[in-house]
C-alpha cells in the first residue's frame, strides 16, 4: 500500500570519515519499506552525538542499516510494508509519526519498523517531534530501566544541555526524582534549573561531588547518568549513595580511566551502560511501548518539551554538525527537509 512515490531522493552522504565538510547533498533511490516497516516522508531529522561519531568513521553502521546518518525522524507515513498496520494498531497511510531508526534519517524518505514508531503528541509540530526519539530512548532504557530511577530517589545528570540532558532531567523531574546536572557556563547552568534541576552545577569551577554530597546530606546520589567518563568515573563512584546506579551512555572524556573499585564494594554499587543503535527491533518495540504509556502522557499534557536548539536545511547538514560539535547549544539540533 502506497501513494504514488517518486525514484528518487535527496539525502546527505558522509563523502570520507572527516569534518562536517564531509556531509554533502547526494541522489538516492526512495527507500523500499520490507516487511513489519513503514516509508515516512521525512519533514524533519534530529542531528546527535553518535551521528557525529559516524561521519568521523567512528561509529559504523550496524549490518544491513542504511549508510546514510540519522536516528530519528518525524514525518508522513506514505507506504506500508507487508504487516505493518497488524504490528503498529491504528497505523495507517498519511499518519503523522515520529520514528526511532538505525540510519538513513537526513533524507527526504526514510524506512522504520513500525513498532518503532510513535504518534506526535498534542500540539507538537513535526520540527519539534523529530527531537523526541533518540533522546527518550536513551534516557528511558538508561535511567528507567537499566538504572531504575525511582520517585523520591536523586539522580545526577552530566551535560544537562545537551538533547540528552535536557530530557533527563525532565523525565526525572516530572517523574518525582531530585535532579542534579552538571554544565560548562552560568547560562547552562541557569537552563538546567529552569528545566527542573534542583541544582545546576557549573563544572568550570565547582566540584559536582562536594555539591550532590552537601545537598544530600552527605549521602550521594541514587542514579548517575554519565556521557563524560576518564576523570569522571572515579568521582562519579565518590559522589554516589549506597546501592547506587551509575550508567554510561559515552565517553566524550575518554573510555580508560584508573579506578579504585573499593567504594564499588562497600556501597554496592551497580556500574552499566549500553548503546541503542544495534539492539533489536524487538526490544526498541517494548522501550516504544513504554515511552507511549509513561511518557508521552507528559508531552501530551504540557509538562515536558524538547529543548530546541537550531533548525537547518537538509542541504546544511555540514552547519548543524558544526554548531553541534562547538557544544555552545541547549538542546536539540534539526534537520528540515
């Protein structure tokens, strides 16, 4: 089932692992839908970390995952693979969608798993709800499930202003936890407490350890969500309360770090983290679920909302990969086709 689609497509190359540069406007043939998948028409595509990772040469493609770079998407359903509608109930052609996938997002078109793909909340626009899936996967798997963060717990978050920390700090938040986040400017830091945390903490010149301590009364905190690593992680142990969950999610500060695992011992400490991109279309399928039960309520009502930070053409790919990698932004980056 389909419209009447067009051959082909305009969608953004990495022409050779470098710079922004590297992202140049290429010709495509218009994704085929396979079974269980839907073609979205893509109006929008959230730019993020691992994209960058990816143009770098850093961070491959899983098998059988388009080259093209892009995790998330919000547009139009134009075509429904064999199942799709008996996988997703309600999805049907000319549906808004936004859409969580392994490649291919900085496109005009761009095939998705259909269990993948969830409704734009009330009053959202599609610019915005392409903002949505990278960033609450992530956070949702990370900090709900693998860390279990549980209301009246305290949770500390690195890089509050980035897509990730901005929805972190949110969903916390609103789901009933104290919420700490680290930042590099008095600005950041200011943006971190308006979104809800209890204390920004400006890294430049204050120890995030000293600070979560004194605020809990010298316990530390429950939940730790980590982007930073090297340095990061012993202190990061230091500043967490017995039984704590400390997950990693990257390693902008380097993977190795020496590490002293005594306080691991006596608090019991729990230590995790994961990737997104290559787990199963089965388990992405149950965060979805998840996030439409727990979270999108939140969006639909208000409470939560993307922070966004700049919007660029498509053909600007190489701008908004630069803007994301000075790190100056609050939020989330988007391509508009």
């Amino acid at each position: 089932m389909s419209q009447t689609l067009p051959e082909s497509m305009t969608a953004i190359e990495i022409s050779e692992p470098g710079g922004p540069e590297v992202l140049v406007p290429g010709i495509r043939p218009v994704p085929q839908p396979a079974a269980g998948e839907v073609l979205v028409k893509v109006a929008a595509a959230g730019v993020n970390r691992p994209d960058v990772l990816q143009r770098l040469g850093g961070y491959p493609p899983p098998p059988g995952a388009s080259d093209i770079p892009g995790l998330e998407i919000a547009g139009e359903v134009v075509a429904l693979g064999e199942g799709a509608a008996s996988l997703s109930p309600g999805l049907s052609l000319g549906d808004q969608v936004t859409a969580l996938v392994t490649g291919g997002g900085y496109a005009q078109y761009c095939a998705a798993p259909a269990v993948q793909c969830l409704p734009i909340p009330k009053g959202f626009d599609l610019t915005q709800a392409a903002a949505l899936p990278e960033t609450f996967f992530t956070v949702w798997v990370n900090v709900f499930q693998r860390s279990a963060l549980q209301p009246g717990e305290s949770f500390l978050v690195h890089g509050g202003t980035s897509g990730i920390g901005t929805t972190a700090i949110q969903l916390a938040k609103a789901l009933g936890s104290r919420v700490f986040a680290t930042a590099g400017s008095p600005e950041k830091v200011k943006a971190c407490e308006d979104l809800g945390a209890e204390r920004g903490i400006n890294y430049r010149d204050e120890d995030f350890v000293a600070v979560v301590k004194e605020a809990t009364g010298g316990k530390g905190v429950n939940v730790v969500l980590d982007m930073v690593g090297g340095d990061y992680i012993q202190r990061n142990i230091k500043a967490m309360a017995p039984e704590g969950r400390l997950s990693f999610i990257a390693f902008l500060g380097g993977a190795k770090a020496e590490v002293d695992f005594t306080s691991v011992m006596l608090k019991r400490l729990t230590i995790t983290g994961s990737t997104l991109r290559a787990r199963s279309v089965d388990f992405k399928a149950q965060v979805a679920a998840e996030l439409r039960e727990k979270a999108w309520p939140l969006l639909d009502s208000g409470r939560i909302a993307p922070v966004m930070a700049a919007s660029f053409p498509l053909e600007e790919a190489a701008k908004a990969h630069a803007l994301m990698e000075s790190s100056s932004h609050i939020g989330k980056i988007v391509l508009k086709t």
